[in-house]
C-alpha cells in the first residue's frame, strides 16, 4: 500500500467507479482491444468533431458543484419570502412532508425506469393514484399522467376524434392562451390532413361562462368534442356543465371537461355531470411549482372499451398472479401505444411525469374524504374573502364576483396604472400580484388574474388588500 | 411486505391531513355554501381515512418493495446514470421548489441563469445555435422537431405538399410515432445486413415532399451508420429538415458534433445521458436544439442573456406553438447543469470511452455463454454503448424465452434487462448497455445471473417459466390486460368487475 | 441483500469525495509539507475506495435490512411517537442546520424564541420555573440532576455530608448510575408486593446524609406510587432534594403537575414523550426543569427574554458546571416544540389518555393468552401507559423464554419487544407499551404475532430457540461477545483475529 | 355515507388512529371498563394537578405548524448566507449529500431503538463506523459515540482512574473552556470522596504547545492520566505528542488524546504514537453544525481486555451466526454498563448519539484514504493562507503563525478596538468573525480564535482581509 495520496491529475472520478487507475486496461486486455480507440472503430475519420469542446471548467468536488448551484438558486426570489398571488395552471398549494419524503426516497426517484417484475411498490402505489383519483372523478379509467394538463386535453381531443371519426373541437373563448397554444399543437394547423379544427365558444359576460346559444349553434355533426375547463381558466364555476354534457351527447360529441383535482371535495365529480374524458393538472395533489417543473396532466373515462383502446399511454390494472388469492398490477392493453406499434399506436408515448403519480397517490391518501372537503372549503372562502377585500380598494373590479373557486379576474381600468406598473409596485413591496391577463385578448381590460389557495391567510389577503390601496393612492 | 391496496386501509374518520377552518373574519364576511348548488358535491369520495403515520408507513413499505436503483440495472436505451444527491437537495430547496413561472423575471436570474449556462454547454456539445427545455421527454422533443418542420413549411408556404417523414424501421418509435401524430406520412426504411438501410433506399425515398427526416445513431444494436454525413447531404439536397435523436449520445459525447455532420436540429434526453433521474417514466427533459435557421420557428419562451440579465424571449411570431407549457422541468434541467459541471469536458469525454469499454466487455463476457446470439452477427466491428442481443438459441433449446429470463432475473435482485422496441428484427431480443456507472463487479455479478438462468433454463426450466420466486408478488397471469371484463384500471372498477360491489356503478361504462 | 462489509469494498485509486487542490495563490504563498514532519502522517489509512453510487447503495441496502420504525414496535419505556417530517425537514434547513453556536444572538432569534416558547410549555406542563436543553438524554438529564444537587450542597456548605441519594430498586437505572458517576452513594428502596416501596422504608433511608431523592412515577410496571406526595414530604423535611424522572410521562401528561406533587426539579425526554425521534439511540434531549430555588446551580447558558429579545445567559456563578458543551441538541427542542404546537393541550391530554385505554387493551388480549402473566398480579388496579409481563409460565412449561421471543418476533416484521431493565424482579420479563401511535390494527397484529409464537413455543420448540429465519441474517452466535480473543469491535482486529492477518497488529493490545 | 365533512371540533387528529371517531369506545368496551377516567384509578384524586394547562394554541393542521416554524427559522441568520470562521468545538465542514440522505432514511431517523434482531443494517452500519474510525485511529477498538467530545473525555479520564486506580488527570492550561467546564463535572467536586483532581499543564508560549518541563514536574505516581489534544484547542498541533506518551507510560499513567478525525489523512494516528485512549469529536464526520446540536463524541482505544472492561457505552462486534461462514452483529460485553449493572456498572449510559455514527460511516466511506489526504492538505492550506493575509492587516498579530492546524488565534491589542467590536463590524459586512476568547484567561490578550476549512476559498479568504483592512482602518 502507497504512503502517498495519488496525484490528483490522475484521481477517479466519483460517479464512474472504471475510472480507477488500471480497471480500463484490464478490461481491454480481456477484451482483447489494443486501445480505447480501437473500440469506436465503425466511426469513419472525417465524422470526429473538429471543434474542440468548450465547457465552463469541471467542478469536480461535490462542495464546489453544490456552492456552485446553491449561490446561482440564491439569485432567485421565491414565494416562500414573498407573498404569492400566480396561478394560472401552477399553483401555490401545501405540500404535505410526507409527499415529499416519499417522492424523493430513492427507490422512487430513481435513475431507472424500472420494469414490472421487479418494481412492485412502484406499481402499487400508480395503481393507487388512479384509484384515488377515480374516486374523485367518480370514473373508473385513470391513465398514468402525461406531460400537462394542456397535453392531457390535446391527446383526450384526439381521442375523441378518433371515436367519433369528426374533425373539429370546440373550445371557450376564455381559455387559457399557455394550454391552448398546446391544443393547437396537437389539433396540428389546417393544412396538415388530419388536422381537427378549434372552434371558439363565446362566453357569457355576466358570469364568464359557456354561452351556451353560441355553443348550440355550433355543434353540429362534425363537432367530435366539446372541451371546457371547471373551474375554469379565469376561476369560474361552470354551473352549465350537465347542460353541455347533454347538449354535447345529443350532437353526437364527447364532452371533455378539465377539473383541478383539488376542487373536488366541494364540487362535483365529473363523471356525475356527464363528462366522457376528464383531464386535469396533477401539480396540485402534492407537487412543488418547480418553475413549473411540476407540471403533469391526467386522463381519466368511464370504463368504455372503446375509450380504453383509445388511450395513448400507460393504464396501470389490478391483476392476479400464479398465486391464489394475491394481486399485482400490470399493463392493461400495452400494445395499443407507440411503443408497441410505432405510427400505428394510439398517438405517441414517451418518458412522462410519473413520478407525480406517486406525489397525488401519497397527497389523496392523506387527505382523504374530509381532508378535500376542508381544503376545498378554505380555499374557496379564501378567495372570496380576497375578492371582496379587493373589490372595496378604489378603482379596483372584480370581474366576476361571486362565481369563482381559487382564481379571479381584477380588472384596474379605473385604477390609473397598468397591471405591470401595479405588479412592480406590489413586487417592490414584497408580493408577487396576479398573472398579467390584460394582453391575452379576452376582452378584460387591464386585468390581472388572481390566485388565493389554502397558504394565504385572513391576514396575508389583508396585507395584500391595505398595499393595494397604498399603491393605488 | 403484505401491504394492503390503499383503498382498503384505515376506519371512518381517519385523518392523514388537516385543513384550518376559515378565520372568523373571512366566515362573517363571505358566508358558507360558496359553490353553487347544481355544482356542489353531495357525495363523500371513497377515499382511504389514514393517519399520516399510516400513509408514510405504506408507502415507505412500497417504497421498499421497489428494486429503484438498488440493483444493478444493464437497461439498454436507458443510459443508467448516477444521479446525485447534491443537485437532487439543491432543487428541493425553496429557491427552486416554491418558484413560480409567471413570476417577474428580475425573480428569476437564478434558474434563467443556469438555463442560459447549460444551453452553452449543450451548443457546444452539438455545435447547435440554441436550445430549449420545454420538452417533457425524449418523444416530446421528437414532437417539437415535427411541429418546428410544420412551423417552417408553413412560413415557407410548403406545408401541404411536405407531407413525408423518412426514418429507419430500425429508430426509436418516438420519432415515426410523433411524426404521425404530426400529421406527417412515415417512411420506415428497411435494414440491410449490416444494421441499418442503405443510401439507395434513403436516396428512393427523399423528394420534394420529404418535409423531414429523423435518425438515431449509433442506433440501439449498438451499430453506427457510417454513411450518416452522406445521409444528410442526400436528404437536404432534396430540401427536408435533418433531425438527429441523439438518444444514444452516451457513446459518442464529445466525439460527434451533431452540426459538423449537417444536421439541423437534435435532442439529448437530459434524464438519460445528463445524469437527471428517469423516475420510473419523468419527470424528463428531452433538450431540443437547433441552428439559427430554425430558431425563429422553436416554442416559446426561449432563456436569452442581455448584457448581465437573463430574460425570456416570447416574441418569436413564427414560432410553432408550444408542444407543453411553461418552460419545461426547470428541476431537471439544473440536475443536467449540475451534472455537465460535476463531470466537465473531460470528464464527459472520458464517460463515452468507459462507456464504450464497458459495453464490449459485457459483450465479450456474453459471447462466452452458449445459447447466447449476437445482432447482426456479421457486423464485426465493436459495437457502442450498447448491443443487441437475441436468446433465440437458447429458446429454441430450452423453450425458455426473455420474457422469462426478464421475469427470472429480478429473483436475483437484478432490474430485468431491456428487450426490445422491435421485437420483430430480431428473435428473443435483449438490450444491454453497461454505460459509464457500473463497476466492473456490478457487470460481472449481472453476466453470472445469465449465465446462471441460463443453465437453470437447461435444468428447471418449469421454474424459470413460473418466475419470479422471490419477489413481493407472483407472475402475473396477463390475460386480464386485453380482457374488457376483467381489467381494472382504479379499485372502483375492481370492486364492480371483481368483487361484485353493485353500488360501484357510477361513472362505469 | 447479501451485503458486504464495507472494508471489503472498493478498489484501488476508487473515489466517493473528491476535493479540489488549494487555489494557486494560495499554494504560492504558503506551500506544501504544512504538517510538521514528525506529526505527519506516513501510512495510508485503509479504508475503503469506492464511488459515491457505491456508498450510496451500500447504505441504503442497509437501510433496507433496518426495521426502523417500518413495522409494529410497542417497546416499553421508549413510547413510540409519530416524529413528523414537518419538523424533520423544518430543522434540516440552512437556517438550523448550518448555523453555529456561537454566533452573535442577534443572528439566533429564531432558535433562541423558539427554546424560550417551548421552555413555558414545559413550564406550564411540569409547574416548574426554568427548563435547559444541554442533556443530551434521559440519563444525562438525570446526571444534571446530580450535577445541580452537588452544587446546591456546596453553596450551603453541606457537600461533604449529603453524600446519599435515595431511590426505587426499580427506577431507572439511569438514577442510580448517574448518581453513582455523580459521587453519591446510592441507597435502593426494595419494593413491597404492591409494586412499590415502602414509605416506612422512605423514612427509614431519609436523614441528614440524603442530598437528593430520584423517583419514576409511574414505574416501568405500570404502577402508580399512590403515597409520593407524602414521599416528596418526607425526603424534604430531611432536607432532601428531589427529582421526578418523568422518563414515563406519557400516561399523565396533562394530569399531574411535578411541582404541585411538590418536586424541587424533574426532567422529560423530548425523544420520547415529545416526538422527536429516538434515531436508534439518539442525538436526543433530556429536558431539565427546576424551581427558581435551584435555577442559580444551572448550567449555562439558560435562554432568557428581555423585551422582545432573546438571549443566552451565562452570568450563573453558583452553576454547577456543563454536563455537555453548547446548548444542547437543538433541532431536537425544535422538533419537540412543534410536536407540542401540532397537538396542543387538548391533543396532549387525548395522548395521555390514549396510551393507557390503548395499554389497557393490550393488557386485556394479553391477558387471554394462556402462558402469560403479569407482574405483581395482586395489583388488579388497571396499569398506566406500559405493564411488564412474564413469560415465566410459558418458560416452565416449554423452555422458550423471552429472548427467544425477542429473536422470534422480527421474523414477524414485528419489532421485537422490550424485556427489562431488572431482570431478576420478574421472570423472563417482557415490558409493552402501546402508546397513542399505534392503530387498534397494529395492537391486534402485535398480539396476534404473540399468540402465534406461544403456539410455536408447544409446538414446535426448536424452531423458535433458532430464530430468526426471516431475516437478513441468522442468530448471532453471543459467546465471543465476552471472548478477548474473539471480540472484535472493528475489521481491523478482526482480520488480525480471526482472518489472522499478522499485518494487522498496530494498534492491538 | 354520510354526506357532510364532519365538524371541525369531532375530527381525529392525524398522529393518533385511535382519535377517529368511536375507537376508543370500542376499546373500553373490550377492556370492560365504563370510560378513560376509570382507567386512571391508580391516581389519588389528590394528585391530580389544580393549574390548568396554559400552552400556546394548538397548530393542528401541517400547514399552519410548517409556517410557523419556517417563519420562526428565518429569523436566524446562517453561515450558509454570511462568511463563518467560528469553530471551537463546531466547525463548518462540507456534508456530503449522500450522509444526509442516509442520515434522513425513515429507517435511521427512527422514532425507535431498535433491537438486535430487527435492525441488522443498522448494527452493520454501526461496526463499519468503528472500523473506518479505527483505521483512522489505528486502533482497534472505538465505541459507539456519547453525547460530545467532552463527555468523551469525562469518560475517558474516568476509564483511566479506574485502570490506574488513580485521582490526578494532568490537562493543558490552553484547554476550550466549553469542554473544560465538561471534563470538571465529570472529574466530580473536591469535596466527593471519588473526586478526581483536574491539574493544568503550562503552554509554552513560543508555541501554544504543552510545556514539558511542566508536565514531567507534575507527573507523579498519583496521575491517573496525561490529556492532551492534537490539534490542541488553539489549533496548534502538538508535536511532542510521542515525548508525552513516554513520560506518562514512564509514569505508569494513561495517555490520553483528543483528535479532531478530519485530520488524520495528513496528521499521524494518535495509535501510532503511543496514545492508550483517544476521545474526539465526530461532528467534523459529515454532520451538520446544528446549532450544536451537531455534537459527538468518540472514545476509542487499543484491545487490550483491561480498557475494553471499563468502557462506559455500546461496544458493537462483528460475531458468526448459526450460519456457516455468515456475519452479524451484537454488543460486546454488554452487561458491564449501568443498563446491566445500575450504580455497579461502568460510569454510566443512556441514549446517545448513534445516528452520528451512521453519518460517520457514510462520510468516511465516500472520503476514502485520498478523501481524507485531500481534505486535510486542503484545510492546513486554506487556513495557513488565511492567516498569512491576516497578519498582514495593520494592527493585527497571529499568535502562533505557522503551527496550527484549521484554527488560529488573532491577537487584536495594536487594533485599538475589542474583538467585540470588530466582530459586530464584520457582522454588518455578512462575516462572522472567530470566537472571542479574550475572557478566557489563556494570556492571550484580546483575542479570535479564526476556523478556516475546506469550505473557504482563497477568494473568501481574502475578502476576510480585506473587511478586515477596512474594519481596522
């Protein structure tokens, strides 16, 4: 054994345990290869780089990488230090400790995908998001998450184009541009074939609901879908819903309805008012904003077999083994996605967002009944309490008072100052105001959309409400 | 374990999770019954009512019946890296975890920091112009260079008639099924003998209504296409866009430039080759990137640097739409920063080599087992980070197949190898790839388990067809994954199909 | 697993940590060889070379091969808690976690308000004046307590005649131990069939010798002492000092105040009655409260509020001296405090309550199994939140005692349970507690297991003497546990004992 | 069903099953007793306390509990956000991320003890902490650590009193206060029949190290024990440690040595220098400051059947099972502590500080030989060049320039200014300035005791010198 350190120029590197000094000659003398060259013999000559790499220097102690990362996240302003009001797709809700030590145990967030046979408790704890959230919807086909909720609605569209084999989508005029921008996508633009058309659906200005004449008038027997949002995009309470549901069936149509899976312990299941194909975010159950790296979106129907093919990715079933008596879970209908049959397959599938299966599995199984009943309750009243407080500061509306669940519209036309001007004057003050809406075209005027969840406090929508007024005056 | 499902546990009243009741002031000032009458819920959702204990408990026992990365996992096509706690604990902070997207981006120089500093590395990495995050896996980078191909056909009032996208019958099927999903026509090239289709075929499929073409490569054999720059240059003579899945990077990181060999556009799978966690299926981040001249065209936001500040660029006209929202898993793409920086130049260049070794080793290692078949048995040149195996032999012997070898190996505490994509190219296929973080022993321990199923294939093949033996839960029986009257997708349909819960009816078929 | 000792791993030139070389600047301007020559160190310490991965999966493997608290424990005297992560995560924050001691107390208000609260919880809890942190365990709370009643001596010139210290044959050991370490002579109180001693014998030990008294109330039995206040009287007409080691506090929280029962001082472990974890033995906190008669003699610093600032006072000259540096552990009081704060007084009070209806329930499935029996049966009074049993009828009958129990039950997934701290009062001793943790479920399953095993025991014998069979490993062979020759407390004496390894003699005997 | 969230007031609490609704009614009917109070019987009415409870209000949901001890913790300031050079005791050293995912297993970071029988992975873990401990040591036995450094050597110097049967220890005169204070209590009042007398050792004062001349003057046949440390509390290292153990053997007396074991990849193991016990602090070994509730304390010594009788604690062995060729665990002569024997046993025992073993394991494992190596130079040469720059400031004089190890003291007299005071001027720059030792009677004069680790960078450094140029001018 060496008295000495070895020199440092020469040291392994922590993650690749064949860095060792000597382990890769070894290898090539078994091998039988002269050189670590000789290996990459099918590259021709001419296709080796000419450019030589310029990265920023290696930090190659742990303590100088996380310094590194540490200092740079510290540049960041967050909505722990201040007081936040962003919604609008990534919300503000408590993330429940347990939720996170679960998702962050390193058997889940793992380096692996990890196959049936050995990731049972994998398997089981999917199964269980489905289950739990089936018991929200009141559906009884919950497939694993997929990238968004904007994506969730862009492949449940395209299934229910699939079914009924029509071309065109109707959509609410009030919705969100970040998730339609996504449905476009995914509808693909009119010149492509098998493009399906987006038709917009006024909304009522008094409540900021579907109107449903316009909806009447255009849903004919091309319509495959009709989607809408509850809540919806701007916070509303969709009271229509079975109406559209009904309306929608007799055109022959499926209804889509997108719900915020935190809402339902005070509103409706989707699967009682009628919806065929339900989707909806999964970052409220459990899941940090992340910059919006909490990202995920559900797709959920009643057990159709004709919905069921025409899933695109993973549905998790309960199955029995060789054993009597025991169960496991598995993969129903695996063949049907891309994976297995490449363009044939239903859409496409890829790495996704399940992880956050996991998050919503522990975050449903805490709450339980009541806990949604409470969290639905505070959050609703919070935000109430916010629009009211705001709609008193001078020269401030409220939109649409009294229909909303957790977002809201503020409109300042009477105020004197641009949203923006109003956002960097809270800001200043230590709080993150409402999205900016006024540019998205909705007929708002200088509106900001508001979000109040259960983290904000009688006291902290007071303060919100008196620096309101101070940065109005 | 003898966990019970969830939906089973805990007794009427039970609390996990409690909510404060509104303060009084808010009560007095807004009432009760806030959500109208036709929308309020009357039901009580049939959710489990647990302690916190209790929930922590079963899911940690879960947590523990799952292999994870516990095991030695050789899984081709997923490059298993090592992921680090230091950049895992560093995205868990509030300074990333309680961030909001739509926040000012004054906010935000942090983490748009970071993003700006990991797309210079991945542009030199490809020799590309920018790069964008907003893809939530490798497929959806796939996607977003077939919304990008629309974008730019559009602009160039070509889009109805560049209507084909050519790939190999031999890439991954991300590529030919987003493609579709696109609205474009797939053109799946045959292989020839060597491993992969030839110029003529490419040279036959390519013209005027080629809008693009989509290439791994080396592909998942572990052959490289040495014909790829000429590839190229047929295809963008013939006007389509050239898009490189750089899906099996590992192999060939720091020694190819995507841009040197003409193409124009690629992605990295930044949860594959850039150390972020796969987690069992995302969340991920397929880096999309590509040349100014298609940069007009990307979804937005894009992280630009003005001067010291960092900012998001929205004003992109021609911009194809956004393929997800927001600007993409922000958590992972510091974790790949974090990585690139952990490892350097050198570092990552030194990855592909072991990465490349290590593979020939287990190939060498697995040519040794009788019953064993090599993919493309005549192509004699090394392979790269992974290779294609087939036990077609062995089962014609034994009657013992991968997907019992697969069922089996998990009894050994080691994840079940990858099979195949296609699993019609090649009989009883098997994947593996060593990649950069396994020792020596960890690949030695993984080649005796085959070895050993091997002769267990020969001498007990009942019990290899009945495996696994030693895992939490028996093999299943599948039928009921085609079967309408027995699948279960939630405890709801399971209590209606299987336990004959007649009040289980709502929101069923 | 089959898991390797860790100085088995690893290669050579193998690196888990890296450190970066000193910048240039500063190797220019003081050089190398800093260690003078004779302090250098010259060998190589032979320790294992591995990756972080490697390290990482070793310790969690281990992890995995570690009951935790993952299945049903109901351990006597340790009173199992729920430790929330809230408070876990709360604590493993920078703002805890990398702060230092010593920093200035303007920059510690957080810490120092948060003591200061929890310190008047404890104050309203026990009637006592002034709470510390410094012990870091029941025992070293106790040891305090000695600490405390030298220094009280001392100041009124008494010290070298209150040599004694009077307490239960069946309190704690820590009691009589720490007072012994302390310099006191210990007087053991024998107990009467009613499970406690005589106050006759109280009176009898009690003089101008006694510095202190030590008691548990209730005792590890169960059992109340119905005669303590009249014991508290008679210790302090003699002078004495007395300390209520409140180590059993769950039963009576809420219902019995220390210094209404008319102690001078007494201590609770926040490990255990206050949900902070135990950790297998801690870092731990035994909190130390007393009178504003015995504040003087505390060590330092004590957490005090001026106006709305906090801060350490270490102006104490009468004080006893530290039982342990700094202030104590810390995130331990934090996460106390918050277990306080989640369950306020009406969940504290439930606690209490909860524990011994849940004892009694255990008491009362226990008492149906044939082969057991409880101590002191003469006492038909139900027992408080713990009772010690005997397995003595079952032992006379079969041969199985309760280690063989203890050995058999983990192959249950059943923490084996608490036998005694006094083996020879009861025969083949066994102490349960059930807590307010656990679900009636869990009690169930925990008896179930019970009943199982005394089956076993009739039936087949030998099966339960070689337990465990469902472990990770088998029964460990105990002889060389008291063999010079054999022990072996690291892998360097046992490679020079047992893999007689003759390099390995530096550092022996 | 019912269909109602239950009342507030009824609702069970989520850290007790049996608080839901109607168990505990349940239970007593089982019991057959007619309701809790009966269950209390054993308790005099009397007794019963008079004083109502008067505690704070409870925080019963997570969220509300999480927001005030977020709020309450933010009120601290950290070495994290300002520049640290306090030490003494607690010191700032890099944690490895992996220790603290190891430390953070529900597993470890248990609420229970844990038996034998149930926790094999955790008693393997606690051998190898021994083990990577003792190849450091170059001992070959380490006990599972008490409560901290000092208790340590309370015990040590307990141990040794009743090896030689002895009541004298010899310690330096420069010893830290904090762990002086400790190692007196221990030692026991003068007025205790089993007192033993703590005597001091003159420092040399060219060099900070122990006085020999003092030493052999003092080292009769009545000293139980020579305590030193090594690097010593000044920082100075002790390079007479060999010369002491030889006068204190002559002496028939024990050597006692405290080490700091993040030193021992460039500094000697105590064991090869005749040390017969060693006590040191095992923060340093991948655990977080804490406050101090970081603190640690190791004791280990040679196998020698006469020291490994008189330890106080847990002595875990590595011992065969009924398996051929298998290995487990179990404590090592475990009825000779107070849990077996009460006042009879050894000093005395209880709960502990074993999860730091855990940590320990884990960090010693990742640094490895060159870990340690690399460590070591990286702190001797971060902390030397701090010194150097400092020395260079107008007014400020290093007491012991080039013999320190991570610590050294700054003699401030020709500043004109207290520490105190500097030490608040660095404050409002974001540096925490050394430990104020000017009232510790070590003739020092006013005076800081500087740490510099590995994680100080040369630029940090020199942004202490500079400050401190500016604080000074």
């Amino acid at each position: 054994m060496s008295t000495e350190p070895r020199p440092t120029q020469s040291r392994s590197h922590p993650w690749m345990a064949l860095s060792a000094p000597g382990v890769i000659d070894e290898m090539l003398a078994e091998i039988g290869a002269p050189s670590v060259e000789a290996l990459f013999e099918q590259i021709p000559q001419d296709h080796y780089r000419k450019t030589p790499l310029d990265l920023p220097p290696a930090l190659s102690s742990e303590m100088e990488l996380k310094r590194d990362l540490v200092t740079r996240l510290k540049r960041n302003e967050t909505c722990e230090d201040n007081l936040n009001f962003l919604g609008a797709g990534v919300w503000q809700h408590h993330v429940p400790a347990i939720v996170d030590e679960v998702v962050g145990r390193t058997e889940f967030a793992t380096n692996v995908w990890g196959s049936y046979q050995s990731d049972h408790g994998r398997n089981q704890t999917w199964f269980e998001f489905s289950s739990q959230l089936g018991a929200l919807l009141n559906l009884d086909v919950v497939q694993l998450p997929v990238y968004s909720w904007g994506c969730a609605s862009g492949h449940a569209i395209r299934m229910a184009a699939k079914i009924t084999e029509r071309k065109k989508v109707l959509v609410p005029q009030l919705s969100d541009p970040e998730r339609l921008s996504v449905i476009r996508t995914y509808c693909q633009p009119q010149e492509m074939e098998s493009a399906i058309e987006v038709v917009m659906v006024a909304a009522d200005p008094t409540s900021g609901r579907l109107d449903l004449n316009d909806l009447k008038s255009k849903l004919g027997s091309d319509v495959a879908a009709v989607y809408f949002e509850n809540p919806a995009y701007l916070g509303t309470i969709e009271t229509g819903a079975a109406e559209i549901a009904k309306l929608a069936r007799a055109a022959g149509a499926e209804t889509i309805v997108g719900v915020d899976p935190i809402s339902l312990g005070v509103m409706a299941a989707p699967g009682d008012y009628g919806a065929d194909i339900v989707t909806g975010p999964v970052q409220p159950l459990g899941v940090h904003m992340q910059c919006g790296g909490g990202a995920g979106g559900f797709i959920a129907s009643r057990d159709d077999e004709t919905y069921v093919r025409s899933y695109n990715g993973f549905l998790v079933s309960i199955a029995p083994t060789l054993e009597e008596g025991q169960h496991a879970f598995g993969l129903a209908c695996p063949h049907q996605n891309s994976y297995g049959m490449r363009e044939y397959g239903n859409d496409w599938t890829g790495n996704s967002t399940y992880l956050w299966a996991i998050a919503g599995a522990v975050y449903m199984s805490l709450l339980g009944p009541d806990g949604f009943a409470e969290v639905g309750r505070l959050i609703v009243s919070q935000a109430r309490y916010a629009a009211k407080l705001l709609g008193e500061v001078p020269g401030v509306r409220i939109v649409w008072p009294d229909t909303q669940f957790k977002e809201f519209v503020v409109n300042f036309d009477d105020a004197g100052k641009t949203v923006a001007e109003i956002n960097d004057a809270l800001r200043a003050k230590g709080i993150f105001g409402g999205k900016d809406i006024s540019g998205e075209g909705l007929g708002v005027g200088q509106a900001a959309l508001y979000c109040v969840t259960e983290v904000h406090t009688a006291a902290d929508i007071q303060r919100l409400a008196d620096t309101m007024k101070e940065v109005l005056s | 374990w003898d966990e019970p499902v969830i939906m089973e546990m805990g007794r009427p009243g039970g609390r996990g999770q409690i909510f404060p009741a509104p303060e009084s002031e808010v009560i007095s000032s807004v009432g009760g019954d806030l959500i109208p009458g036709v929308m309020a819920r009357t039901d009580r959702p049939e959710l489990p009512e647990i302690t916190e204990f209790e929930a922590q408990r079963h899911y940690l026992h879960l947590s523990q019946m799952t292999l994870g990365m516990m095991g030695v996992s050789l899984f081709g096509t997923c490059t298993m890296k090592y992921n680090s706690k230091t950049s895992e604990y560093a995205t868990l902070r509030p300074e990333l975890a309680e961030v909001h997207p739509y926040q000012h981006e004054d906010t935000l120089q942090g983490v748009l920091g970071i993003i700006h500093e990991f797309d210079g590395i991945l542009r030199s990495l490809s020799g590309m112009d920018q790069f964008i995050f907003q893809a939530g896996g490798g497929a959806d980078a796939a996607y977003t260079m077939t919304a990008l191909a629309r974008a730019y056909w559009k602009d160039k009032g070509l889009l109805g008639q560049r209507t084909e996208m050519v790939t190999s019958a031999q890439s991954h099927p991300c590529n030919p099924a987003t493609a579709a999903a696109a609205g474009f026509k797939v053109v799946n090239l045959p292989l020839e003998e060597n491993g992969y289709p030839s110029l003529d075929a490419l040279k036959a499929a390519v013209s005027d209504k080629t809008a693009l073409i989509m290439l791994n490569n080396p592909d998942d054999m572990g052959i490289y296409n040495p014909e790829i720059k000429e590839w190229v240059r047929v295809a963008k003579e013939a006007g389509a866009l050239c898009f490189y899945d750089h899906a099996n990077f590992n192999g060939v990181m720091g020694k190819l430039s995507a841009r040197e060999l003409g193409f124009d556009a690629c992605m990295f799978m930044l949860h594959k080759t850039f150390g972020a966690p796969k987690a069992g299926g995302g969340p991920a981040v397929g880096a999309f990137g590509c040349s100014d001249d298609l940069a007009p065209y990307l979804p937005t936001p894009v992280v630009v640097k003005e001067g010291d500040h960092y900012r998001l660029d929205n004003d992109r006209p021609k911009s194809a739409g956004k393929v997800r929202e927001y600007w993409g898993n922000v958590p992972q793409v510091v974790k790949a920063y974090a990585w690139a920086r952990g490892m350097g130049a050198e570092g990552i260049q030194l990855a592909s080599d072991i990465s490349v070794v290590a593979n020939n080793y287990m190939d060498k290692r697995l040519s040794e087992i009788d019953g064993l078949a090599i993919s493309n048995s005549d192509v004699k040149a090394h392979r790269m980070e992974m290779t294609r195996w087939s036990l077609g032999p062995l089962a014609e012997e034994t009657g013992i197949g991968t997907v019992d070898f697969a069922n089996r190996m998990a009894d050994y505490g080691i994840d079940p190898w990858w099979m195949s994509h296609e699993p019609w190219i090649v009989a009883e296929p098997f994947t593996p790839e060593a990649g950069e973080l396994w020792s020596k022993e960890d690949i030695d321990l993984w080649i005796d388990v085959v070895a050993k199923i091997v002769e267990e294939a020969r001498t007990d093949p009942e019990m290899v067809k009945s495996a696994p033996h030693n895992q939490p839960v028996a093999q299943v029986k599948g039928d009921v994954f085609e079967d309408p009257s027995q699948w279960a997708m939630t405890w709801r349909a399971y209590k209606r199909k299987v336990m004959g819960d007649a009040q289980a009816d709502r929101g069923a078929a």
